[in-house]
C-alpha cells in the first residue's frame, strides 16, 4: 500500500531526516567509489538511528556512471530493522532493475523524480516534465500493486540553471501533477541553491495549497549558504521532513553548479538547537561525515 509518509506521523517536535548522501552526494563525484565503500558509509550510517537512507539509483548507466552499482550496494549492505533504503527510478527500465535488485530482508522504497522547469527536465530526465510524469505511470501503479512505497521529487523549486527563476504556481502545479499519480510524500528540491527564505517562504504557501505540510520534505542544496535558513522558514511552514548529506556531500550531474546537499551533521545541529527530536546518534554522524569526506 502506498504511503504518503512511510507509514509514520511527521508532526509535531519529530523532525524526520532523509539521509541522500550515498545516492546525491556520491553521484557527483568524479572519482570511482567502490561498492565496499558505499557499503561501509551506508552501513555506518544505518548505526546512527537515521530512518531513511537513499542509497542509489536505477538510472541509466550512461548518464550517472556513479550509481551503476546499485544493485551491488543493495545486495552487500547489512540492513538494521527500522531503517528504509530508497533508490530513485526514473521509468520503467528501472524499476525492473529494482525488481531484480530487491530484497526480501529490507524495507525499499522508491523514489521519482521529476522538474518544476522544461529545461532543466529535459537536461536531466530528457524529455518534458509531461512526458516524465507519463513514464512514471506505470512506475507508480507497479509499485502501488508491489506494496512499495513511493516518494516524489519536484527539482528546481525557485531556481533552475537553465530557464531561471522558477514561479511559486509552476511548483505547485508540477506538485500536484506528481500527486494525481498517487498519494506520495514530495520533497521539494532547491537543486542550486539559490533560494532564499522569502522565495521558499512564497513558494511553500502556494504548494501547500495543493498539498500538506505532512507530505512535504524540503531538500535544500547549500551553494548560496542559504540552506539553514530556508530549513528554519520550512519548520515555521509545519514541514517535518528534510533531505541531507552527510559530510556535505552532493551535486547534481545535470545540474551545472549544483554544491552540496545541506550537511546532516549542521542540520541536527540546528534542529536540535531548536529543539527538535530526530532520534539520529550525532556522533555516528560526525564519524560518516569524516568518512564521506575521505571520499571526495
Ligand atoms: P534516454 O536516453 O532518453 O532513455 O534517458 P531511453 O529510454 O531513450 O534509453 C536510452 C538507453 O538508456 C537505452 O540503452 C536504455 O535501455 C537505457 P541503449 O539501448 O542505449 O544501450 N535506459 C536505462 N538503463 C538503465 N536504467 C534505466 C534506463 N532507462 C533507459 N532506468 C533516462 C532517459 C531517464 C534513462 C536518463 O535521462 C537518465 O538516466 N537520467 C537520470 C539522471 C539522473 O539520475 N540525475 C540525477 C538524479 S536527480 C537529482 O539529483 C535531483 C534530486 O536530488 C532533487 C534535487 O536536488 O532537485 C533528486
Ligand atoms: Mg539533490
């Protein structure tokens, strides 16, 4: 059964961190990762009391030569009960490369992804942001009939590097296509990181008319130092789940000057500042981000 939330309650003072250094960090980096080392920087960070850790994609090799492994990184790590690990998927293709890859001892949840702006869907997923929601059609009813959970990504939500600033409305329209599809948490990405608090701020209130702070995640990119603070005017909006990377890792292949995810290790710092629970062991973050940083 699709969940909009993995089956969990995001309100109140839980904040739920989504863990994406091992698939958006590591997808960008331009040396080859082994499989052992992902393996030990998933494993490690399934210690911290994380409960979502992105740890590949099925995409094409071509394009993401990075995450050609996933099936391998999939197949080697130790799972820990609790946690979920989630690979994106952009088509069909790829879910059966899910499929394959599959076990029965993990909790996986997939993830689409699709654009707010034309320019940057064709960069990256090459085709339309119609045409993308049109391939994940058969994606999401595969996995609505599977029992697998299903989590969105709208990219480029005030800024796109190819076609400029992106309008409020046009997220939330591009919100709402991915949620006709089916009932799913969206994480909403600022994959350059140029937004600012008033921008996410207008662009937050015009999504949230389309869906509810419950089933938003914000997934902040740091390039414009803003990312802290565009997590704080998410938490005023009643958003409960944020994307990180540990280490600070992060890019975007298709994205031409995208930095690094937001760290996990400043934002359990801020959120525990604010006093906020995430149930995440900050020590075994601080020793993941030293490893991620070997890796660069
Ligand atoms: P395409 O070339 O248009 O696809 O790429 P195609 O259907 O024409 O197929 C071309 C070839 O790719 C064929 O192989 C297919 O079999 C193969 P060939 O005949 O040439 O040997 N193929 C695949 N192979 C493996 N797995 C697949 C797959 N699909 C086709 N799933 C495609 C379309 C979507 C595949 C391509 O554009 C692609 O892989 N894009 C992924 C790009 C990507 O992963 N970007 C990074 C993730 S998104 C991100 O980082 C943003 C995010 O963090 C949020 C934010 O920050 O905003 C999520
Ligand atoms: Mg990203």
């Amino acid at each position: 059964m699709l969940s909009a939330v993995g089956g969990e309650s995001v309100t109140g003072d839980y904040v739920r961190i989504h863990e994406v250094g091992p698939r958006d960090g590591l997808q960008n980096e331009p040396s080859v990762i082994s499989v052992a080392r992902k393996v030990a920087l998933i494993d490690l960070l399934s210690q911290s009391g994380l409960r979502d850790i992105e740890v590949g994609s099925f995409v094409s090799p071509k394009w993401v030569p990075q995450m050609a492994d996933t099936d391998q990184v999939l197949a080697q790590l130790s799972p820990v009960q609790c946690v979920r690990y989630a690979v994106l998927v952009p088509n069909k293709r790829g879910w059966d490369g899910f499929l394959d890859a599959r076990r029965d001892d993990i909790i996986t949840d997939i993830a689409v992804f699709i654009a707010a702006s034309e320019g940057f869907s064709q960069s990256n997923l090459n085709c339309s942001i119609a045409e993308s929601v049109d391939r994940l059609r058969p994606v999401v009813a595969a996995a609505k009939e599977t029992g697998v959970t299903v989590r969105g990504y709208v990219s480029c939500v005030t800024d796109c590097p190819f076609d400029g600033p992106t309008s409020p409305q046009q997220v939330a329209d591009t919100v709402a296509m991915l949620r006709d599809l089916a009932p799913m948490q969206i994480s909403l990405g600022d994959t350059i990181g140029q937004g600012t608090p008033d921008r996410i701020s207008a662009m937050l209130e015009a999504v949230l008319a389309v869906a509810p702070a419950t089933d938003l995640a914000g997934h902040f990119h740091d390039t414009g130092g803003q990312a802290l603070a565009n997590i704080a005017v998410s938490l005023a909006h009643g958003l409960r789940a944020f994307d990180s990377a540990v280490g600070g890792l992060g890019g975007c292949p298709y994205a031409p000057g995208a930095p690094g995810n937001v760290a996990t290790e400043a934002v359990l710092d801020l959120l525990a500042h604010s006093g906020y629970e995430t149930g995440v062991d900050a020590r075994f973050i601080a020793q993941a981000a030293d490893m991620a940083r070997g890796m660069r």
